[in-house]
C-alpha cells in the first residue's frame, strides 16, 4: 500500500469484523519512529490462529483464501528495519476482557519507509461507517499530540447522529485544524 493510513484502515476494519464497540488508533512518533496501535476489545483470536495469521495464507473468510490485510502492514513495519506485534484474548476464555492488540514499530528514516498519508481521512472514514463504535484516535508528535474521541463528542452532539454530513465534516476539520497548529506537514 502506498500510504500506511490505508494499512491502519484496513486493520481497523477487522476490529469491526471482531464485533469490537472500542477501538483505539494511537500513533506515536518521533524524528526516528513512528509506532502505530490499534487495540480492539473485539472477540480476538486464540493462540493457535495468532501463530498463523502473520502468514499470507491464513483467514477465516470463505469467500478469498488469502488474508493480506495483517502480513502486507507486518512487511510495511520489516521492510523499515521495524516489527509488527500483536496480542490478543478470546471471547472464549477471557470473555469480557477480550480483544487485540496491534502494534507496528517502523524507522522512518529508512529507505523503505511508507509514509503516513491522509490518516484524517482514515480516521473519518473509520468513524461514519462505524458510528456506534467508540472510536479514540491520538497521534502524539514528538511533544504534541493530536486527537478526537467519539465518546466525548456524543455527550456534546446530543440527539445529532455522528454520521451527520455537518458532523462529519467538522471531525473532519477539527483534525486538520489541529495537525495545522502544530505544523505537522
Ligand atoms: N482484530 C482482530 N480480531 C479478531 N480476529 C482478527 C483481527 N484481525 C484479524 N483477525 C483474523 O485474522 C484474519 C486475517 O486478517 P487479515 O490479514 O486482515 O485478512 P482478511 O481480513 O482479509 O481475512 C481475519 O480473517 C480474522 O479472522
Ligand atoms: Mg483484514
């Protein structure tokens, strides 16, 4: 993928797929790396299916046998000199307390480094297709961090639905505002 905001998109969409109602996008980043979560409290995957699911031929989906959506993003992070990590709990023995857990470290000053991209466009994207998710997006930059949390904006919109176009647009602006205050390119 040419911008890893597409690679955070299509993993966040397994979190919806895993039935989660939190997910967290938390980006982190510095002169030298950039790390990038995404932690879901969906129905995770047991120990056995973790083992495979880096590999390109392993998914649960009937329709296409091969799920590239975890190993393109684990190549994206390796192919920088970085890794990919994840940890997850299934519903079966965890119950409450399942989830996922994806952690990507990349080197961004390495040759092969994909950059980030359109991530307001990702993060608006994620949030009026799953409007009833609690969706929490923070980007820290060096000492500024950039952010929204659904939860948050809910208690101020009242009765207004999220998917709203105005709503939507104002995420959508509110994010960009932020990024240009801190002149974050
Ligand atoms: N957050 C998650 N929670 C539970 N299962 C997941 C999660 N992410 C991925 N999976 C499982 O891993 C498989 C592979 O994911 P992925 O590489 O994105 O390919 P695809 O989504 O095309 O199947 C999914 O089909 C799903 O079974
Ligand atoms: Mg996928």
């Amino acid at each position: 993928m040419k911008e890893l905001s597409l690679n955070i998109l299509d993993i966040a969409q397994n979190s919806v797929k895993a039935g989660a109602d939190k997910i967290d996008v938390l980006l982190e980043e510095n002169e030298e790396t950039l790390v990038i979560s995404i932690a879901d409290n969906g129905c995770g995957m047991s120990e056995e299916f973790l083992k495979n699911v880096q590999d390109p031929f392993c998914t649960t989906r009937t329709t296409r046998k091969v799920g590239m959506g975890i190993p393109l993003f684990k190549l994206a992070a390796e192919q920088t000199e970085g890794n990919l990590t994840i940890t997850s709990k299934t519903k079966e023995k965890f119950s409450d307390e399942s989830g996922t857990t994806i952690t990507a470290l990349f080197y961004k000053n390495h040759i092969d480094f994909t950059v980030l991209g359109d991530i307001v466009s990702t993060i608006v994207t994620l949030i009026q297709g799953q409007p009833d998710i609690h969706w929490h997006f923070n980007h820290k930059i060096n000492k500024d961090e950039v952010g929204v949390d659904t939860d948050e904006l809910k208690s101020v919109l009242g009765d207004v639905p999220l998917d709203n176009f105005e709503v939507i647009c104002w995420i959508k602006e509110y994010l960009e505002e932020q990024y240009n205050e801190i002149g974050y390119n």
